[in-house]
C-alpha cells in the first residue's frame, strides 16, 4: 500500500540536479515506504495510485507542492538571548563593538555554560518546531558556544538528543573555533580546539562537520587551517565562515582544503567565487545575517556570472534570530534580487549540497525521500511574493504528516 498521496495541487515545483526548476500544473506526488514512488499529473498517478488505495491522502487543491527545505547553516543550541543587544544596534553599536565589550557570543558562552543538557535539549527542540512549522525537513546545528571541552561535548550531546527526538534530519557540527574564549591567547585557545576538544568529539562521534570562523579578530587564516586539518585528521569534514566583515583569504583556504561548504562571503573576489566553483565548494549565503544587521547583502550576480550555485540559509542564532526558511528565501529575492526559481534551488538541492547531502535531499524525484511541503500558495513564485506570513501549511517528513496547520 502506498504511504501518502498528494493531489490536485496546483502545481509541484521541483529542481533538478542540472539547476532547472521543473514546473507540474495539476500535479500529484505518489510516497511508498518513505520514497517517493511517482510524481507527474494528477491524473497520470492517481492512475497508478488511486488516493482511496492509499494509508493517507493530501487534497492540494490550489496549493503548491515544493521538497522541503534545507537549512545548511544555523547556530540553533544556546541559552539566553540578546534582545536588548538588538536595541543596541539600532542606535550604532556594530557586532564587533559589542563583542569587544563581552556581549555577542561569548555572552550567550556564560549563558550556555550555565544551562544544563536538559535545557539545551529543550530550546533546540522548540526551535525545530519552528523550523518545521516554516518548512524544513533537514537542518545543520552548530555547537560553538562552549568554548571549552566540557560545553562543548554538551551541546553536541543536545544536539544529538534533539534529533533522535524530532522528524528534522538534524546534521552535527563542531564549531569549538567560533569565538576565543575571554582572556584566554588566540594561539593557546587553538592547541586547546585541536588536542583537547576534537579527540573527544571525534572519538564519540558527536559531529560530522568541522567548523571555523575566520575572520579579523577572531581566527587568522592559519589558525583556522590548523583546525580544519585536525578535523579532516578526525574523520570531520571542514566548512568554514569566510570573508564575512573582512577578506582573509578564507574563501581560498576552503578551497585549498576541499571544504564542503564556504559561508557568508560578502567580502568575496571574482577570483575567490571562481576557485570555491573549480574546488566544488558550496558557497552558503545569509541574507537574515544581513538582515538583522542593517548590513549590505552578498552580490549574488558575481557567483551567477561565475555559474557557481549558492545555497542560503537562516544562520539562526542570538543575533539572526528567524528559524525561517520561508523569510529567507524572501530575503533572498527581495535582499539579493534572487529570481523565485534561483531561491527555491538555493533552499532545496544546493543547500542539500551544502550539507553533502547528494542522495536526493532537497528534491523531488522517484527515489528521493519524501520530504515535502504544502504551501498554500498557488505557485512557487507566490512563496516570496506573498512575505511576511506564513504559507506553508503541511509538511511531510518521509511519506509522514508531521506537521499540518
């Protein structure tokens, strides 16, 4: 028996590997066993699949059918918050003024050290269900706000609670190089990063990422090589945050490195996009980060000359705090001038990509898991025409109805 039908949508948008957007008025998804078994015209499989033959149905009518979509970059385990920073900001004060006065990350460190697992599991829980009620079915979480062996080991300990708690695929990063820790030497916090924190995370398969932020004032270029080669050493494969405020060369060193993804890149050169393309590496653009703080965008037309595919992602965290793909794929159209089609793509296969995740993550095609979402809109375009609100309505998790408004 089939697991799920959904039918009579309006239309079904999916990409493709060769970065189409194909487009199905009138269309249907077919699930059995978790994979999607058939998708086309309504009439052509509800043929094959009549809806009263299967366990459940999805009546689409007027409503848009898409993959669900992926979050590759978020921060989405702490305690606390920084409301009150976000005033701050809005009367001058720059991330990097506040975090030179103790707040920014290493004051949700205090409050992160502070919380118990139990608390940690609990915040990453409820900021699932938010992700999930918007739409995403596979997210990255980064630990990072440790900074030290002890919390980190916690937060990855959350993280890997939460994800055998909720419908997400939750993907682990270990992100110990996110900030240095206060009154603590740069070049001794990094020997602490790489032979006290990655054995142990490695050695209790706690990550699958490996995780830098290379930028001015927090790690050079070469500290950050150092971490990520101890990673790959572990079995951890590297990301990295590039060239966000300044261009260190982080871009580079990602594609030195192989680096599955390179993230933030406003401060990115032609020649920079043009070596993550020849090295595969999947450039991950933030445009809530942007956002949150009044700050440019990334030029998206210099990786559209380059034919380099970005992905996009929320960058959930004290200072970007959406949990929303849907506001970020807005974002992106409306922030970066994306086209529709290149936002669904950015949120859906290559943010899959993002996470190395090739096995059909973020599209829909016999054989991939059937992961979707139904949003009530009546084509993918309306998704970021209509901002602001919430337009999906049904979210499907492996032929599974886990979440319906």
């Amino acid at each position: 028996m089939i697991d799920l039908v959904v039918y009579d949508a309006s239309q079904v948008a999916t990409p493709t590997d060769d970065g189409e957007m194909v487009t199905i008025q009138d269309g249907a998804v077919a699930i059995k066993d978790g994979i999607v078994t058939a998708i086309g015209p309504t009439e052509e499989v509800t043929r094959d699949h009549p809806p009263e033959n299967s366990a459940n149905t999805i009546d689409a009518a007027g409503k848009t059918v898409l993959p669900g979509f992926v979050d590759p970059h978020t921060h989405a385990v702490f305690a606390g918050n920084r409301a009150d920073e976000f005033t701050a900001k809005l009367e001058g004060a720059d991330y990097q003024d506040i975090l030179a006065e103790g707040g920014g990350i290493l004051r949700t460190v205090r409050a992160t050290r502070d919380a118990s697992r139990d608390q940690l599991v609990g915040n990453l829980l409820a900021h699932l269900d938010v992700m999930l009620a918007h739409g995403t079915t596979t997210t990255e979480v980064k630990s990072g706000y440790g900074l030290d062996v002890e919390t980190e080991v916690k937060i990855l300990e959350a993280i890997d609670e939460a994800a055998d708690r909720h419908p997400i695929d939750v993907v682990s990063t270990f992100m110990g190089a996110h900030a240095v820790p206060e009154d603590t030497d740069t070049d001794e916090y990094v020997d602490r990063v790489i032979e006290e924190q990655l054995p142990i995370v490695a050695k209790n398969n706690l990550a699958e990422f490996c995780d830098v932020f290379c930028e001015e004032g927090v790690f050079s270029v070469d500290h950050s090589r150092c971490v990520l080669e101890a990673g790959l050493e572990h079995g951890l494969k590297p990301k990295i945050h590039a060239d966000e405020f300044e261009r260190l060369g982080g871009s580079q060193l990602a594609a030195d490195i192989g680096a599955t993804s390179a993230d933030h890149l406003l401060q990115s050169t032609e020649a920079d996009i043009a070596a993550l393309g020849e090295a595969d590496v999947t450039p991950v653009l933030l445009p809530g980060t942007a956002f949150s703080l009044a700050a440019g965008y990334a030029d998206v037309t210099d990786f559209e000359a380059a034919d380099v595919p970005v992905a996009i992602a929320t960058d959930f965290n004290p200072n970007c705090y959406s949990q929303s793909m849907e506001f970020t794929i807005e974002l992106a159209c409306n922030g970066m001038r994306m086209t529709p089609a290149s936002a669904v793509r950015s949120a859906t296969i290559t943010a899959a990509n993002a996470i190395d995740r090739t096995d059909g993550t973020g599209t829909l095609r016999e054989g991939s898991s059937g992961d979707l979402v139904v949003a009530n809109v009546p084509n993918y375009q309306h998704l970021p025409y209509n901002f602001g609100v919430q337009n999906v309505q049904t979210v499907v998790k492996r032929g599974e109805v886990v979440h319906r408004d």
